[in-house]
C-alpha cells in the first residue's frame, strides 16, 4: 500500500480483500506514486495465487494511463463549458441533424422563436424559415451538409407568433469518416438592426429630398408671391360680385394652395419651427379636410363651438396635420363612409390625463367609421416610419406628432378594431388679452411710410414695390445687403430714413437679410426690419425678434398679409 495513493487505499483495500476472498476482478484504475512524487494513473489486472484454499501470491500487470486520463479531464471540462456557453449565450444556437430535425436548441433560441423544447423536438428548420427564404436556404443547408468550412446565414425566420426575425451568422457541419454527422449553427437576431439601417437610408434620402426641396421652395415662392401680389391687385380694383371677382378669387385659393404645399414638402423633409401667428382655426380645419377629401366618396361633418377661440399657429403646418389625418381616414373607408370633425373649447387642470401644463386649449377631433386600430399598433402609430399599410412611408402621423409638439399642444388615438377611430388634436388656446390686441392692430392699422425692398430677384422686388404703391407706401429697391445699406444710409443722411426694411433671407452670393438686419441696428438701433424668405423651415424664421427683426412675413404672401405685417412692425409714433 505504500506506492497506492492516499485517496486511492481505501479502495485498493477493499479489492485486494476482495481478491482474497477469491473475487474475479478484471480491471482497475487506481493511482501509484512514484519514488519522486509523481502520481501515475494506472489502469490493470490483478489475479491470486491459492495454495491448499489459501491465497499465497498475488499477481497484478499495469499499465500507464496518465495521458488518457489527463485527455479524458479535458474533453470532459470541454463539454462542460461548451455546455455552459451554450446554455448561457445570449446568441441563437442550434443544432439540426442532416434531415432538418432539430437536435438541441439553447434557451437564447427558445427565447428568441417562442417555442418550448416539447415544441421542439417535433420541428424542422424548415418549419421556421420565412416562405419567401425557403429556396434559398434550402440551397445553403445542402452546402453546408456538403462542405468542410463555415457558411455565412443571412435569412428570415418565423417565430411561434408569427413575427419575422431577422437573423445572421455561421453553419457548419460535423464530420466523421466523410460523412455530415449534423450541423451547428450561431445566429443573431438583428431585427431591430436591419430597422436601424432603413431608418438610417431614409433619413438620407430626406437629407437629400431636404436639399432639394429647399432651393425648389424657394425659386417656386418667389415665382407665387408674384402670382399672389398680382391677384391681390386685380382683385382689390375689380369690382365686387362680378365673375371677375369670383374668378380671381378662385385663383388666389389655388396659389394659397400651391403656397401650402412647398411648405408642407418642406416640413417633410427637413422639419422646422413653426412660424406662428394668431388664426382662426374652425375656417382652417374646414378649408383643410375639403380641400383633402376633394373627389372622394367620404361625407364630412362638422361641429365647431360658435365662440372657437383662436390660436397662434403656423397655419401651413397645422394644415398639413388635419390633411394626413384625413387622408388616412379616407384610406380606412374604401368604400365612403362619414368623418365628423369637432372643435371646442376646453380648461385642462393641473393634474389632467394629458400630460400637458394646465390653461386653456382648443380640442380637435377627427372621428371616422373605418376599420380601426388595434391597440398593439396604438403604441407605435406615432414611431417615424411604422405603418400599417404596404405602400405607406410610415411618415404621415410622425409628422403631425412632430408638429403638435412643437406648437406646444398634443395628438392622441382612441380606436379598436371594428370601431373607428378618433383623433384628438390639443392646441393652447391664444391669451386672451392678446387675441383682444391682434384685433385692434389690425383695425388700427394705417398706410403711409417709406419702406425699402431688399430681394435679389427683381420679380419679388416688382411685385413688392407694387403692392406698397397700392397700400400708400413710398418705396425703394435693393438686390442685397450692401445696397439696402447704401441706400438706408442715404435715406438717413437726406432726412427721409426708411420706416421699414423688407428684406429677403437669403440672397445667393450676397449679403442676406440676418447680416443686413444687424449692420442696420449698429447704424441705427431703431431700424425696423421685416425678414421674408421662401425657406419657411429656417430658424431665424421662427424666432425673428432673437436676431432684430421686428415682424416676418413667409414667401409667398399676398397684400392683406403685407398689410397686415406692416401695421404690426411699423412704430405707432412715427
């Protein structure tokens, strides 16, 4: 017993009586140490020799198995961490043998399908392969089963619920004498990554839709404001409730109209502050869903409060919602049906379900009979680019969140299945005392000054200069910056300084209107500066008043709006 390691003796003792005792004992493993300390695994026979019954000698032949037991440790700590990564990855894995059937999953692949491992055990890798993948993936599993090497996967699966998961990674098989014993494959599920890289692409064809849009805008704007300011004129020197009349009239809808849209493209596209400004907004709704369900079979109805309040709101913009609410009200009627849009006033208090600080609001809503929302779909109806139909942008109800929230106000969806649905648009309703101080200025509104033009295109400058000779206004042109300077200096220097200065934005290859805007102030700190330009989306827009401007006025406008911006900008002691 003294070669027999310690832990091993016990052992040893109990077959060497066991072998007394005339025991056949066939094979062993035990451990020896040798006379320098090393443990040698040894693995043999051993036999007794018996004389008249009694054991006298005792034979045993051993055989060194070191190698074989410190192999046998490693492939067992080998499996158990294959095990261990298998069981506790957070990637898909699979093994499927060389008829489809699945052999073992791990709970990543339970998790990631829906399945449980009952389920399994009767499902093929086919099974869960999307439809339109089975061609090509059944190519590809022969390959691997064929081939020696690692196969990128790059296919759809179906999971339990019937979602698609889109999945990437590697196959290979196993081999043994040359022939595939099953196939293993790691999977990713990259649905949400793939969802990335569309919304990725589609942003950067809105970048380039935006580039576009906006120089469009903006030659398309000054070509409208001409044709507006001279059916402003023709209409304020015809005669009223004359066919004249009523034509021009129907020309200045259709150009508003123009107007709205190269606004609408570029709030699509590149977004923007709104530019806002006191409206009556049951006229708006009204104008906007007509105008939207024009040649449709869908009956719209209305039902505003007689004493609506007004709102500041970039008009163009508010439209443009009420427009994609209605034309996805259409689409939920193919086949006509009923739309009611209300308005009415409302007090929310501080601990209102909307979320939105406590005052006074105006509810809108658009309510149709169509086949309604599931409620699963509610959750994501405002996401950018989720839609619900095949050949939607998902863009429609992005939008008009976007705008709702920049107004300070907010839209939400009632709807079920089967039952319609209804959306509620909340607008901050205009202070009172202020709706109180637009009427006045406006009523108080007067003519007469000397106002400078700044455009760089002389048909904007024509048209301009036109209009302001109708309304009793002087005036003089500059095509950019340096020139309004020139002339505002001079004006200053003969006595007859400008009252006002209408300049454009931007002025290609010159200097536009905020660099103008601030040479003025140094020159003369009571400069009144009214910014106009086609790129309605641009910030200064928005905010004039943080960059000097005393009004602003979008291109294209018509005279009543350039009357009515003058009256707002114009000093009411000059």
């Amino acid at each position: 017993m003294d070669i027999v390691a310690e832990g091993c003796r016990d052992k040893c003792r109990y077959i060497f009586k066991a072998l007394i005792g005339g025991e056949r004992i066939d094979r062993n493993e035990t451990v020896f140490i040798s006379k320098d300390g090393r443990r040698i695994a040894v693995e043999g026979r051993c036999q007794t020799t018996f004389e008249n019954g009694k054991a006298v000698a005792m034979t045993g032949i051993f055989r060194d198995i070191s190698e074989q037991v410190k192999n046998d440790l490693a492939l067992r700590e080998s499996e158990q961490r294959f095990r261990t990564l298998f069981e506790n990855s957070t990637d898909i894995m699979q093994i499927v043998a060389t008829n489809g059937h699945f052999l073992h999953v791990n709970p990543a692949w339970l998790k990631a399908f829906g399945y449980n491992r009952d389920e399994v055990s009767n499902l093929t890798i086919f099974d869960l392969i999307a439809p339109d993948c089975q061609g090509h993936c059944k190519k590809t599993f022969q390959q691997v089963l064929a081939e020696d090497k690692v196969h990128q996967i790059d296919t759809t699966f179906i999971a339990k619920d019937g979602q698609r998961i889109e999945i990437e990674g590697s196959a290979t098989a196993i081999f043994k004498d040359g022939n595939p014993l099953y196939s293993q494959c790691i999977f990713r599920d990259v649905t949400e990554k793939r969802k990335m890289e569309e919304e990725i692409l589609k942003t950067q064809k809105l970048e380039s839709i935006g580039v576009f849009a906006g120089g469009l805008a903006h030659d398309f704007n000054n070509l409208l404001i001409a044709v507006l300011g001279n059916i402003s004129l023709a209409k304020a020197t015809a005669a009223e409730n004359t066919p004249l009349a009523g034509q021009l009239k129907k020309a200045e809808k259709a150009a508003l109209r123009a107007k709205g849209l190269t606004h609408q493209l570029l709030t699509f596209a590149k977004g923007g502050a709104p530019i806002k400004k006191l409206s009556g907004i049951a006229d708006l709704v009204r104008d906007s869903v007509d105008f939207s369900l024009r040649g449709s079979n869908v009956k719209q109805k209305y039902q505003f409060a007689p004493d609506l309040w007004t709102a500041e709101v970039d008009e163009d913009q508010l439209s443009q919602v009420i427009q994609n609410l209605v034309i996805n009200a259409g689409q939920a009627m193919p086949d006509g049906g009923s739309l009611t849009v209300t308005g009415e006033n409302i007090t929310l208090g501080s601990d209102n379900h909307t979320g939105l600080p406590a005052g006074r609001y105006l509810l809108l809503t658009v309510s149709d009979e169509g086949h309604g929302i599931s409620r699963q779909d509610q959750d994501k109806i405002f996401d950018p680019y989720f839609s619900r139909k095949e050949r939607g942008s998902g863009l429609g109800l992005a939008v008009a969140y976007a705008i709702m929230k920049k107004h300070d106000g907010l839209i939400t969806v009632d709807s079920a299945p089967g039952t319609g649905t209804t959306f509620s648009l909340y607008l901050p309703a205009a202070r009172p005392r202020f709706e109180k101080a637009g009427k006045q200025q406006y009523e108080e509104s007067t003519t007469g000054g000397h106002i400078l033009i700044m455009d760089d295109e002389r048909i904007v400058r024509d048209v301009a200069a036109e209009m302001l000779d109708f309304l009793g206004y002087t005036n003089s042109s500059a095509e950019h910056g340096e020139q309004a300077i020139t002339l505002y200096r001079a004006a200053m220097s003969n006595g007859k300084p400008f009252d006002a200065v209408l300049m454009d934005l931007t002025i290609p290859g010159g200097m536009g209107g905020q660099e103008t805007m601030a040479r003025l102030l140094e020159i003369d700190p009571q400069a009144t500066g009214i910014v106009s330009s086609g790129y309605a989306n641009d910030p200064i827009m928005a905010n004039f008043t943080d960059y000097g401007f005393s009004a602003v006025i979008p291109k294209p406008y018509e005279m009543d709006e350039l009357r009515t911006t003058l009256a707002q900008a114009l000093p009411r002691n000059r």
